[in-house]
C-alpha cells in the first residue's frame, strides 16, 4: 500500500514566488529515490497561505531512507543557507486506500476506483 506524506507550509503570499523558485531549483533530486511515486507542488488558489508539498511513497521505510539521505540534505540546503520561507510547516501522514486515474483511451469510458 502507497503512503503520501504532505508538508503543509505557511508561506505569506509575498514569498509565493520564492517559495516556488526554491522548489524548482531542487527539482529531480527525488526522481531516482527507491520507491519514490509522485511528487506535487500546490499553491493555494484562494486566500489560504499554506502551500503544500505532496509526495507519495511505496512505503513508509522508503519515506525514511530518502528523509535521511545524503540527496535530501542537498535539497534542503538553501534552508539552512538562506533561512526558511515558510513560517511554520507541519508533516501529515496518509496510507493510500483508493486511487483512480484517467483511462488513456479515445473513447473511454469512465474509470474505476480500485482499492490500492
């Protein structure tokens, strides 16, 4: 069973960008780590200033092995460098139960949720 792992980041809307750039800026260092699944970058579209950071993983072990690797300090370095963007985060933990995706067919018909 897939796990997702959110970290939900208050960023004040003046730092969006900044926020942003630093993502794009580590982008792929993830790509290759075992049991890696997905990754989203989200911005809220309304008056929210949290900005959430979605990953989803094989398993929670392999969550832990990218969290304490040598490409993980890496990609957080400019953290340590720069300082925070964020004025608080909070990491929430789910475990895939379903998961659905668009059929890749001309004609398809609607798809199925399927339990994971």
């Amino acid at each position: 069973m897939s796990i997702v792992k959110i970290n939900a980041i208050t960023v004040s809307r003046e730092r969006f960008a900044e926020f942003e750039r630093r993502f794009a800026s580590r982008a792929g260092r993830v790509a290759a780590a075992p049991g890696f699944e997905g990754f989203e970058l989200l911005r809220p579209n309304d008056d929210r200033e949290v900005c959430l950071v979605l990953t989803r993983w094989r398993s929670e072990e392999d969550f832990r092995t990218w969290a304490s690797s040598p490409d993980f300090a890496a990609g957080h370095s400019q953290h340590r460098q720069e300082g925070p963007v964020g004025t608080a985060s909070e990491l929430w933990s789910f475990d895939v139960l379903e998961r659905e995706a668009p059929i890749a067919t001309a004609d398809a018909a609607p798809s199925k949720a399927e339990p994971v």
